[in-house]
C-alpha cells in the first residue's frame, strides 16, 4: 500500500519545494490549506489527522519572518511551539513519525565553527527562542522524530534572502549587505531532497535515524558575499548594475538581534543519510530564473 505523507505549510517555500521533491515518490501526499491545518488550533489539527490517517508528518509550516516574530510574541510561540507540541502529541497517540524543520536560530553565533547537533541553544530573538521551544516539545512527546535544522533557505518564491536581493538590485542604485554577519546559505530543492529522503529512509525503517540534524549550503557566506554572487549570477538577465556595498550589521535597523555566526556542521546527516552540503552557488542561475515564473505567476 502506498504511504501517506500528511505535509504543513505546503504553499510555503520549502514546502512547495518538498511537494516538488516527492513527486518520484510512490507516496500519497496530503497538502491541506491552513484553515485546514492551522498549527494554532489544536482540534482542527486532531481533526486532520483523524480524517487523513497519515504514516509520517513532514512540518513545513512556520512563522518564519524574524522581525515579525519579534513584534508578535503570542502568536510566534503559537505556531512555532504550541502547534509542533499539538502534532508531535497526534503522531505520538498513532505511533508515526514527525519530520520537522528548525533553524540555525537557536543558537547565540558567539561561536567561530560550525555548530553540531550537541551545542547548547541560547536563541537571540524570539523567533529562535519559539523554535527551540518547538523542538523541545516534540523531543518530550515522540520518540520517533527527524528535527531538520536548516539555514538561510532560498528559491524563487516567496520572500527570502534570495528575492530580497533581487528586488534591491532591481530598484537601488546601491545595494548595502551586512557583511559582519556569516550564514550558511541554502537551496530550497536541496532542503526539499534532504527532506524527502529522511521520509523515504524512515519509512523503510532502520537504526540511528531519529534525532536532531544539520543541513545547510557551503560555503559559509556573509550577505555581502551572497549579494555579489547574485549580481554575478543575475547579470545575464539584467541590464541593472548597481553598487554592492559592504555594511555592518548595527546600521541595519533590524527589530530582532541576530546571530552573527551560524553555519551548521552537518557530518551527521552526511554520515546518518548520506547528504552531502549542496554548494549554494551552483543553484543560484536556477533559483533566479524560477523568481522570475514566480513573479509572472503573481
Ligand atoms: N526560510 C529559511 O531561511 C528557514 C531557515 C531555517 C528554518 N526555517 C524553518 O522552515 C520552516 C518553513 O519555512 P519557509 O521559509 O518555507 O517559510 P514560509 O515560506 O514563510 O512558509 C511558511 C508556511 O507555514 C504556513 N503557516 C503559517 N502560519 C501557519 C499556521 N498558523 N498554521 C498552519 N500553517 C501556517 C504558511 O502558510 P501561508 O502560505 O498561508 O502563509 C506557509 O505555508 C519554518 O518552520 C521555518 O522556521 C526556514
């Protein structure tokens, strides 16, 4: 029998880009709108998973925009810990495995290598505080959980750091980028195929593939770095040339703090289900010209 795949947060970035993923798959997948599934209320989620009867939940749903996690504390904890609690305690009571997906967030960046999976989170700003509450939560109710933690995730839909920088190339004459600031940036089919095979692989069963992972691009990049690689990148589509000019991050008027350093060590999921880091350079041609059917589809 086919499996089926219940999917939140599918209109989302990476969620759209897991429902991509799966298509090889000989897997159902169920991708109900919010109102269907909205992570803030709690008996429509129990009515979901009684209607759907899933065998694996991939969570793709998030509040996911930092600074409006920081003005909207309530319903940050609301979608980021209360909502992964409530699923965790259904796949719990169906003995089903949670795939769900964290960040680099909830860690400090006062570190100078990568974090691995045992380094001790201390979150900045509400946002990393609401997913390490999420994560904990689904620690305590299910044993049977993947916690994906990813990191500066890009594509061509929705808002993220990639659009964000198109869209300033397209209308400033300068374009300044926090350069003091070192992430990892991400594909989002490369989260999606990393998301898609923790599915497969738990679903086959086998040892040692429950826990916390990393998955992120290489190489670590500040946003400066990020912004010259795109103008690089989107120069044969453009006659635009503006400035890329290096900046701190104190003159950025950011309502939340951020980490200044959060690359993710990502041996273990290399070791464990046998990903390797994409090279986030490499995507970016595609990513650009999938913004680009994104915006006509707009
Ligand atoms: N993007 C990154 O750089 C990044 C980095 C680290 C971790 N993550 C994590 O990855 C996950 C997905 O991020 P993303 O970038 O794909 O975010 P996104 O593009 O903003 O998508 C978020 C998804 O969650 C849905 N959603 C929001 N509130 C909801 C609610 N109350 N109930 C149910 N669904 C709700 C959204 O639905 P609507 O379309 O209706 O808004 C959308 O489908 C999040 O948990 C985020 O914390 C992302």
């Amino acid at each position: 029998m086919t499996k089926r795949i219940l999917l939140l947060g599918a209109t989302g970035l990476i969620g759209r880009a897991f429902a991509r993923a799966a298509s090889p798959y000989r897997w159902t997948l169920i991708a109900p709108p919010r109102a269907e599934a909205d992570l803030t209320h709690p008996a429509t989620l129990r009515g979901l998973f009684h209607r759907t009867e899933p065998d694996l939940v991939v969570n793709a749903a998030g509040l996911a925009d930092v600074d409006s996690a920081e003005r909207h504390e309530d319903e940050a904890m609301a979608i980021n810990f209360e909502g992964p609690a409530t699923l965790a305690a259904q796949c719990s009571t169906r003995d089903i495995p949670l795939v769900h997906l964290s960040t680099d967030y909830v860690f400090d960046g006062r570190d100078a290598a990568p974090y691995n999976e045992d380094a001790p989170m201390n979150p900045l700003n509400v946002y990393g505080y609401s997913k390490m509450m999420g994560e904990e939560a689904i620690r305590h109710e299910l044993a049977w959980h993947v916690i994906l933690r990813v990191a500066s995730v890009f594509g061509g839909a929705r808002k993220n750091i990639l659009t964000k920088t198109l869209d300033a190339i397209d209308t400033q004459d300068e374009v300044r980028c926090v350069a003091d600031r070192t992430s990892a940036p991400t594909p989002d089919h490369a989260v999606a195929h990393a998301l898609a095979t923790i599915a497969e692989k738990v679903m086959e069963g086998g040892l040692g593939l429950y826990g916390t992972f990393h998955f992120c691009g290489a190489p670590i990049a500040s946003r400066y770095a990020f912004a010259k690689a795109v103008m690089e990148a989107y120069a044969p589509f453009t006659d635009r040339r503006p400035k890329i000019v290096p900046a701190t991050s104190e003159i950025f008027a950011d309502l939340a703090p951020r980490p200044l350093f959060s690359a993710l060590d990502c041996r273990k999921i290399e070791r464990v289900y046998a990903l390797a880091q994409p090279d986030w350079q490499d995507a970016l041609p595609a990513a650009i010209q999938a913004s680009f059917a994104a915006k006509s589809a707009r």
